[in-house]
C-alpha cells in the first residue's frame, strides 16, 4: 500500500516537473493560467500537479463569489478562498479577483436587501463596503479584479444593452459600474481594474450586440473618468455552433485597444456539442479554433494573458450540466487536458499559440 502511495506520488511529482503552459507564456512575456476549485488541489494530487505544471495565474472558480465570501450580512468568510491564494504563493503563481460585483452568486439576504424599501444610501453601502472590505483584504496580492462581470445582456432587447435584470442595476442603474470601479480602485490600487464579459468574439449577430453595446458603456464611462483599466474576454468558444471570424475579433480588439485597456481572456473554453462523436475530430476541431482564436488575441500588444475555465476534462463546469454530457456519459471535451490528465490537441494549440506570439 505504501509503496503505491509512494509511485502515484513519484508520478505525479514528473508532471509537475514538465515544461507546462506557463513557461511558453512566460518565454513571450505573458501569463497562462486556469480557474481552480480550491478543494480539487487539496483532493486530487494529480490534479494539482498539472495545475502546478501548467498555471502561471490561479483564479477562484467560486470561492471569491459574494454568495461564499459573505454568507451573512456580518459574517464574512475567506477561509475558502485563502486556500487557493496560499497553493498559488507556494507554488509563484499570480491571481486574480473573480468578481466583485456580478448579478449571480449574491447570497440570498443581500438579494433581499436591495429589494426593501431603504435609503439609497444604504444600498450603495451594500455595494461599495463589500467592496473596500474584500479589495483592502487582498490589496497587492492580486493582479487584477474582475469588478464588474457581465454588465451587457443581449437577451433584455434594449436599446443599450445594459443588463437591467441585475439586482444593481434595478437599484442604481449603470451608475453601479461606476461606483464599484471608484471603490476598488481605492481599496487596491495596483490591482489592474477590468470590466469582464462574454459572447464578443465571434460573427453571430448577438455577439455583434454585445461588442457594440460595450463598446457604447466604455464610451460613457470614459467620459465620466472611471478607472476602467482592462477588458477581460470570457472566451466561452462553441466549436460547432458559432462563427469565427478572424478580422471581426482583430477588429473588435482594436478598438478596445482604443480606450488604452489591457486586455486579456479570462475563462477560454471549447464546447463540443453538436459535434461528431468522435473525440479524436471534436479536440482537433476544438483544437484548431482555439489557435485561430489565439493567434488573434496574442497578436494584440495589450493582451497579458489567457486563463482557461478549468484545466481538465475531468472537471468543468460545462460538464456539470447533465445536458452537456455525452450520451455514452463522457464528458464534454472543453479544456486543455482531458479526463486522464492527458494533453489534448488543444493544449498543444495553446502552447503554439504562446510560441508564435510576438514577444512583449
Ligand atoms: C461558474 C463556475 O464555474 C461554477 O462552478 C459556478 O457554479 C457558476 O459559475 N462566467 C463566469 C464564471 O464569470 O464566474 C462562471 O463560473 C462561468 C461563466
């Protein structure tokens, strides 16, 4: 029994001890790194030594949500999320905030909060406390900060895109945004300051809204001076149900480059449904857009990195979905490494993408 115990570590410790991603990003100036759940570092060694192997940058995949970090309006809670930082400064990797305000993983009583009739006042309390508290907790430990996830919704039909749907912007309008950008950037500093959003990358008319309707709340926040420093692109890619066009992304990223943000992509995944079902066609598909993908955003000298959404198959929030599972129950073949801990072909896209980039 030991002596098993003693080779599956031995094994283990040779994948960390493999040139990974990181170091592909890092030769070029850049970061690779992933979202992790803390308790898959504690709970699968293998695991965690390919996260060793291959993540520059850790990024919370929940454990930094309000829903977690303040489950009582009193009662704040950052062992989970402590966890992960301490794994990340073991092992000299950086990380990133994910995210102070967002319209999902609020806890129930803050919800409730902003829905009682009380002065408004005390709602931007609830707004930008949270954010002094969590922001001067982990003031120069972090990279950047997602501020605000997900301002733009195209689903709401309006005329700007804003999401009003969200319990922030019911109480205070877009005028959250600029309030929580004010206040992270007096609880931190150095933390680079990013808006974050998803579904700007490709052709399709609905990501075609969404660009424009960021590009028009960039616009407005410019102009009041808001301390927005980067955009980060969730880079949820669909292989088979999208359009990829390589001149409307370079495009988009110029003019974002135009407001002088740092850009980066910030939750990169490949969904293979609708796919054939041969996993071999559907990784070198996947493979093969995340490289087209890549090639544009590395070529932008504002991009500081890529961070997938996950690692491994064997774990993604994509698969947690039962309807995202294969019929045969495999998962969905979404990240660099698959269910064994295998590299895919699109780990290798990654590493060439990091490879052919222009060094910063
Ligand atoms: C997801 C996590 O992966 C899940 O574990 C959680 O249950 C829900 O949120 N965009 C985001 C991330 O900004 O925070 C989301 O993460 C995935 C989509």
């Amino acid at each position: 029994m030991a002596a098993t115990a003693a080779s599956a570590c031995i094994k283990t410790e040779v994948i960390a001890a493999e040139e990974g991603l990181k170091t592909a990003a890092q030769n070029k100036g850049l970061i690779y790194g992933c979202a992790v759940g803390g308790p898959l570092l504690e709970n699968d060694p293998a695991f965690a030594d390919a996260v060793i192997r291959d993540a520059g940058m850790l990024v919370h995949e929940y454990e930094m949500k309000r829903k977690y970090t303040q489950p009582r309006p009193r009662g704040y809670d950052f062992s989970k999320a402590d966890r992960v930082m301490e794994f990340a400064k073991r092992h000299s990797m950086k990380t990133r905030g994910h995210p102070l305000v967002w319209h999902a993983a609020n806890p129930e009583w803050l919800i409730e909060a902003l829905g009682e009739r009380r002065p408004r006042i005390e709602k931007e309390r609830l707004l930008t406390e949270y954010i002094g508290i969590v922001g001067r907790r982990y003031s120069g430990r972090l990279h950047s900060w997602d501020v605000v996830n997900e301002a733009v919704n195209h689903e709401e039909w309006r005329g700007d895109g804003m999401r009003a749907t969200s319990p922030w912007y019911k109480v205070f309008g877009e005028s959250y945004i600029e309030l929580a950008f004010h206040a992270a950037k007096e609880a931190d500093p150095n933390a680079i300051l990013f808006l974050n959003d998803f579904g700007v990358e490709s052709t399709v008319r609905w990501n075609e809204q969404r660009r424009t309707a960021i590009l028009k709340l960039l616009d407005r926040l410019k102009a009041k001076n808001v301390p927005v420093e980067g955009f980060g692109i969730q880079g949820h890619l669909y292989a088979y149900n999208d359009r990829f066009e390589e001149d409307v992304f370079a495009n988009f990223l110029r003019q974002l480059e135009g407001y002088g943000l740092k850009l980066m992509i910030t939750e990169l995944d490949v969904r293979d449904r609708g796919g054939p079902p041969s996993p071999a066609q559907r990784d070198a598909d996947i493979a093969g857009l995340t490289r087209r993908f890549l090639d544009v955003a590395l070529e932008s000298r504002a991009m500081l990195g890529v961070l997938t959404w996950g690692l491994s198959d064997r774990y993604s929030w994509v698969s947690a979905e039962p309807e995202n599972k294969w019929p045969d129950g495999k998962p969905a073949r979404i990240l660099p490494l698959d269910e064994n801990l295998a590299k895919k072909p699109m780990w290798s896209a990654i590493k060439t993408a990091f490879e052919q980039a222009p060094a910063r």
